[in-house]
C-alpha cells in the first residue's frame, strides 16, 4: 500500500508533506521552531568566529615564532597583559552568560505547555507508536492534531529506550521505560510531516516512523469524531477492509511478501498454510497446532504463549488490551483472506468505494 493510500484512510484530506530544502534544517513549521533555529543560528555562527579567530592566532604565531637557525634566541617578553587578560575573561564571560540566558529561556518555554493544549498519548514499543486521542480515536501512522492550537503529547515507553522526534517541529524527548514524558507544539498550517524514532531499539528501529497532520482547527473535531468510530461502518466481509487498515501497526514485524522474514514471521505464508499443521513452541517444547482462526487471535492478544521456532518471544503483549472484539476479528479476516487484499509484490490493494457501509 502507498503513503498516499494509507493517508487516504487515514484522513479525508492529507496534505502534502513538506520535507524541504533548508541548508540545516527541514522548514520550521511552528513558532518554537524559529526560536530554535535563532538560538542554534547564534551557538553556530558565535562558535565559527571563535574558531578561525583562534585557529588563525594559533597560525600566525606559529608562523611569527618559528624557529629560525640564524637568529639568536630572543630574550625575555613581557610575563602579562592586564588589557588583553581581561578582554579575554570578561569577552568570553559575557558571551557564554547570554548564551546559558537565551538556552534556558528556550528550554523553558520547550518544557512548558500552555493550559489550554488540546492532549494525546504516545505510547511506543518495539517498533510502533501508538497515538491515543482522549475521545477514543488512535491510530499507530498518523499523528492528527489541530493547526493553530497548542497540543501536548505525553509519551511513554512499553518495553526499550526509544525517542520521538519531529523535525519540522524542533522538538525531541526520550521515551523512557517507567517514566512519563512530554512534548508540545502549536502547527502553523495545515500539512503532512515527518516524525522518528531517534534512539536505537533493536532490529525494527529504522522503521518506526510515524507522520504528524496538521488539520485546519474548524475541521479538526469532526475528524476526531470520525476517527473515533471509523471500525463500526465496516461489517460482514467488507471486515476485511478494517483489517487492512489496522495492519498498519503491524508492518514494523510482519511482512505480506512470501518467504520474507523480518522481526516476526510473514502473515502471506501464514495465509498460505491456512488449516495446516506446524510446530511451535509451549513452556520450551515443540507441539503441533493448526493454523486456523484460533491461533491467529491467541497469536495477537497472548503472543508468548505459542513461539514460532528460530523468532524470539518479542511481540508486544498489550495488543489484546489496545483492540477491541470487532478489531481482532478485521485483522484474523486480513490474514485468512489476505489473496484478497493483497497483490504479487505483498502490496495492500487499493480499499474499493463499497468496503464501508
């Protein structure tokens, strides 16, 4: 499935994502954003001047006070310079006090969320976010929130060290296990952006990536709204369909290729065993089961208790918690139906206009 295919389900109107062409930086795309690059403008082009000014000295002495075979030794110099000893003191002193003055000036209003923040929770863990709206909206792709209004996301770790960062934005907060953390943010405009995971976290790190949408303030709620019971306009076999879109959380560890092994094993040769038998392992002992609906579901809301031989036991375990009745029954309809919804080259298909009621 394409970026734009899974932002099409994702929203009715993505934007287009701004990845830029700044020399330092990807195009600020909130106010804190152009603090940021000030401050980082100023430590750089401060840091630049320093260097060629002692670099430079450094050149011009060495070349001055070479020594030379058919001079005598020179006697003694002066032993101080009171002017120069305190331009050299005094200089410095003031540079870096205005510095730490402009650095924590920042990092305070970075740290300090206004009020009235419109709030989500991220939670991450190997190797997806998780993005919880407190009208029961989520969604592990797409980060919504409103243009023009500050949002704060809390953030919080399931298992590993991980890290959430926005470029456009300029924020940044480690995601510790055990601890709570947080970052907020006020979009200028409407648009697509980019986020990551910046702290390595084992084999899936590259790809736990995620995309932030602005959405103009008028339409936000209606989205959220929407978002919130999106799942009840599928029933019957267009289920299907809903198991395509929560696929999205799992394709970090599974793949929809055949023969593909990634952090856990490919859902095509799952399907494509439909009803067989293979060997798995309980309490440390291989044992047969069958592939059918019962261990698909098993598989997802209990994941350590039957291991596919040569994977580790990894799987987040809270997936049973996250996704209700009509939720696992989409994704065990994906798998077993998955001929139907996915092409040769392990790409979703495009969601035909009847999927929904």
């Amino acid at each position: 499935m394409t970026l734009t295919t899974l932002l099409l389900l994702a929203s009715d109107q993505p934007g287009p994502i701004d990845t830029g062409n700044g020399f330092w930086f990807v195009p600020a795309a909130t106010e804190y954003a152009d603090t940021h690059d000030w401050v980082y403008s100023i430590v750089l082009w401060l840091s630049v001047f320093f260097f060629i000014l002692i670099v430079g000295a450094i050149v011009k002495f060495a070349f001055d006070y070479r020594r030379r075979s058919n001079l005598e030794a020179a006697g003694s110099g002066p032993t101080h310079n009171i002017v120069l000893e305190t331009v050299w003191t005094v200089v410095p002193l003031l540079l870096s006090a205005g510095l730490f003055l402009i650095g924590i000036d920042t990092y305070a209003d970075f740290k300090t969320a206004p009020a009235n923040c419109y709030e989500v929770d991220a939670t991450a863990q190997k190797w997806v976010w998780q993005f919880d709206h407190r009208n029961g909206a989520s969604d592990s792709l797409v980060l919504k929130v409103p243009v023009g209004r500050p949002t704060k996301v809390t953030l919080r770790s399931n298992d590993v060290l991980h890290s959430f960062f926005i470029p456009a934005f300029r924020v940044k907060q480690d995601v510790v296990p055990g601890r709570y953390g947080s970052v907020w943010f006020t979009p200028r405009e409407p648009g697509i952006y980019q986020g990551h995971c910046t702290e390595y976290c084992g084999t899936g790190h590259s790809k736990m990536n995620f995309y932030v949408q602005a959405i103009p303030a008028d339409e936000f709620d209606e989205v959220i709204a929407k978002d919130a019971r999106w799942i009840d306009d599928y029933s019957g076999d267009r289920l299907v369909w809903a198991g395509a879109r929560l696929f999205s959380r799992c394709a970090s560890c599974h793949s929809l290729k055949a023969g593909e092994r990634m952090t856990g094993p490919s859902m095509w040769d799952l399907h494509a065993n439909w009803g067989k038998k293979k060997k798995v392992e309980v309490d440390g002992k291989l044992t047969e089961v069958t592939i059918d609906e019962n261990y698909l579901l098993e598989s997802i809301v209990a994941p350590w208790e039957k291991i596919v031989p040569t994977y580790l036991n990894q799987m987040p375990a809270n997936f049973g918690d996250q996704l209700g009745p009509k939720e696992l029954d989409a994704l065990v309809r994906f798998v077993r139906q998955l001929d139907e919804v996915v092409d040769a080259n392990g790409e979703i298909r495009d969601e035909p206009e009847n999927a929904t009621n």
